[in-house]
C-alpha cells in the first residue's frame, strides 16, 4: 500500500473536468490530507461510540466496527511510513486508548466513579506511551510537544462525556473542537515525516503551501457539515434530547460557510448563498422528521425539495464562476444529498451497520469537493495561490484524482480563511506546537 492509494478515496465514477494532476497529488500533499481527514474521522467515530455507549443500544457495535475500519487505515499509513513491527506497536496503542475510551464512558453511564478514574489514569499514561514511540520513530516529533497535543485531545474526549450530564452545549462545542483539533495533530505529523522522509514524500513547500491549507480548510468545514448533519439524524430519528444542540451545531457549520462567501463575494451574494445552503439542511431535517412520524408525503416532498436546491445551488455557482460545470456541480450534489438521505433510511430501519458505513461514503465523498474547490480557486486566482501549478504528468505513485471545477474566489478569501488556516500556519514553523 502507498500513501497516495488511501488518500481522499475518489473514485472513477466522479466526472474531473480539472485538468492534469495538481500540487494536491503530491505525495507531500497527499500524507497531509489523508493524516488529516483520517484522524478527524477518528474523533467523530469515538465520539460517536462514547454517545452509543452511553445509550447502550445496538448501534453501539456497529459504531465500533466502523471506528475499528477507521483505525485500520490509521494504521496502516503508519506501517506505509515506518514499516509493519512500527505499525503493530502502533496499532495496540491506538486501539488500547478506544478501550479506555469506552471504559470511561461506561464508567459514567454506570455511575461507577471508580471505573472512571482508571480509564483517565490509562489514557494518561497512553499518552506518555504513544509519545515515547512517535518521538522515538522521528527526531522531528519533539516528546513533550507530542504529549500536550495528545493531552489536549483527551481532555476535549471528556468534555464530549457531557452527553451523560445531559449538557448537550457543552459536548456538541466540545465535538466542534475535538474534530478540528486533529487537523492540527495531523500537521504536525505530517510536517515531521515529510522532513524525515523528503526523497520519498517530495512537495513539502507547496504541501505546506497556500493551496493545500485552502483545501484542508474547505474540506475540514465540508466534512464537518456532513458529519453534523448526520448526528442530527440519529438524534432527529429518536428525538433525542439532544437535538437543538445538534441542529445549533449544524447552523454554526452553515455560518461559518456562508461567511466566507460572504466575505468573498459581499453580503448580497453571502446572504443568496446561505438562503440555499440553509434550505438543503432545512430539507434533509424535513426529511428525517417525515421518516420518524411515518410521514411518505413528507418524506416525498423533501427529496422533491433537494432535488430543486441542486439545480438552484449549481446556477448560482455556475453564475459566479466561468470555469463552473452546473451539471458536474449537479452530479456531485445528487451523491451528497444521496449519501444523507440514505443513512436516514438505513438508521430508520435500524441498520445500524450500513448507516456507518454510508456515514463513512458521505465525509469521504465531501474531500471531492473540497480538493475540487480547491483546485479550481487556486487555478482561478494564481497570485494568491503560486504554488497551483499543475502538473504535466501523472505519476504512478500520485495516484487518481477525481473532482469538478468549481465556485472561484476572489481577494477576501485568504482574509476570510485566516482563523481556520492559523494552526496549520503554527504547526508549519513548530511541528509539534502546543496549542495555545
């Protein structure tokens, strides 16, 4: 297996009117873009064992078999790195806090306070375990700074226990940061390895360039977007308690979004845009109401209403943008709102187990696009973006890309990006900072 082969997980079936291979196919770009949307991946689904655990229901095996699928491709980009002995050491550590994890969040749905402290006990020293060997793997990967990273990551895991104290606001922020905050682990692994290894993962200026911070950023934000949409199902299904504060997470995704359209192409144009953006998750809420009163008109309706918002959202892209394909844009769009409405379905039935994995389809399906809008507003903007040079030859280690020419931006952009793309700046001068 190389990096590339598990990077973003695009397949032959997305149209790519973006000609030749961009600075995103660098194998550089590649291990920071897959160390990022895999690991944040890992914190939405322990995040979402922690929840199931607490309700002890049956989608909490299914949660874990999607978050062990996870920890396989974690791993396995360690053992493409390092070797399979590094990657098995690895392996027992990462899979062993999970269990603590898990052990801590039964502790709490048991109010047993005992079994509690040993998990918090265990995760610390894992910490000082998974330190020992990164630092030990890489000279870049300073111990203490690998510890306060790890740290803060468990500490945002057990705010994220507030579910069982039923403070939703408080553990919803808590997921926000817990997601984006490995982002900011990944980076700076990812800057370590690339200075370890550059013969093997060359690129590094521009994998550490404008072009790629503006497709991690947009991909964090998308991915994000799909995720929370998708906890607002399992609580929508059941009407769960938690509900407002899952639908007050998915809006604080959709302005953070609509803002940056707006600063991008000024109030009127931000406003058209979250107008649309807001309708798509009105509907899918629709959608997941109908489903849980039983509702086939309703249901009905709600597709019918997705199907309108992708033409709509594809002419208003499409408007702003000349390299813009409404109908790519449209395809795109169809397997998005595809990928919501069929784990709805699935959990309604109590499938527990193809949710997940429709779930996993759906944030990896987000990277598309992300990368896609990336590619396309660097192309557009080449001074705000030098390093967007494409490529005249694909390499057989880059492997495939697959996206669509997307919404261009305009001067505001890196303005309004800026607060998103700080750590990944910090992490560029300091693999391993400590965030403050």
């Amino acid at each position: 297996m190389v990096v590339a082969a598990v990077v973003l997980g695009l397949t032959a079936s997305t149209a790519s009117p973006v000609a030749g291979v961009t600075v995103l196919d660098l194998p550089a770009s590649q291990l920071r873009i897959t160390l990022g949307r895999a690991l944040a991946e890992h914190a939405f689904l322990t995040i979402e064992a922690m929840r199931t655990g607490l309700e002890e229901g049956e989608a909490f095996g299914a949660a874990g078999e999607a978050l062990e699928a996870n920890t396989v491709d974690v791993v396995g980009l360690i053992e493409t790195v390092y070797g399979e002995d590094a990657g098995s050491a690895f392996g027992e550590l990462w899979r062993a806090h999970i269990a603590y994890v898990v052990d801590y969040t039964r502790g709490l749905a048991e109010g047993d306070e005992a079994a509690t402290a040993r998990a918090v006990d265990r995760l610390q020293q894992y910490t000082g375990d998974l330190a020992d060997l990164l630092s030990g793997a890489n000279p870049n990967l300073p111990r203490q700074a690998v510890v306060d990273l790890l740290e803060d990551h468990v500490a945002q895991l057990e705010h994220v226990a507030s579910f069982a104290e039923d403070d939703y606001a408080t553990a919803y922020t808590a997921i926000r940061e817990t997601y984006a905050h490995m982002f900011v682990i990944a980076d700076g692994l990812a800057q370590a390895i690339v200075q370890q290894f550059p013969d093997r993962f060359p690129g590094q200026p521009v994998a550490f360039g404008p072009t790629v911070d503006l497709a991690l950023a947009l991909d964090r934000m998308l991915g994000e977007h799909a995720l929370l949409a998708i906890m607002s199902t399992r609580a929508g299904l059941r009407e769960a308690p938690d509900l407002e504060a899952a639908a007050a997470a998915l809006e604080a995704n959709s302005a953070e979004l609509t803002g940056a359209i707006a600063g991008i192409y000024g109030e009127p144009a931000g406003d058209q845009f979250g107008d649309l953006w807001r309708l798509h998750t009105g509907l899918y809420l629709d959608y997941v109401t109908a489903t849980r009163e039983d509702d086939l008109p309703g249901r009905q309706a709600a597709a019918d209403g997705l199907d309108d918002y992708r033409a709509d959202f594809a002419a208003f892209l499409s408007s702003a943008n000349a390299e813009l394909s409404a109908p790519a844009l449209e395809d795109v769009l169809e397997l998005h709102t595809g990928h919501l409405l069929d784990q709805v379905d699935a959990f309604a039935d109590e499938d527990f187990s193809g949710g997940y994995q429709i779930t996993r389809d759906a944030y990896e399906h987000m990277a598309v696009i992300g990368g896609a809008l990336a590619t396309a507003i660097a192309k557009q903007f080449p001074d705000l973006f030098p390093d967007t040079a494409t490529l005249a030859e694909p390499s057989g280690a880059l492997g495939e890309w697959g996206g669509l020419p997307v919404l261009g931006v305009g001067l505001l952009l890196i303005a309004v990006l800026w607060t998103t793309l700080t750590p990944m700046r910090r992490v560029q001068a300091d693999p391993m900072h400590r965030r403050r």
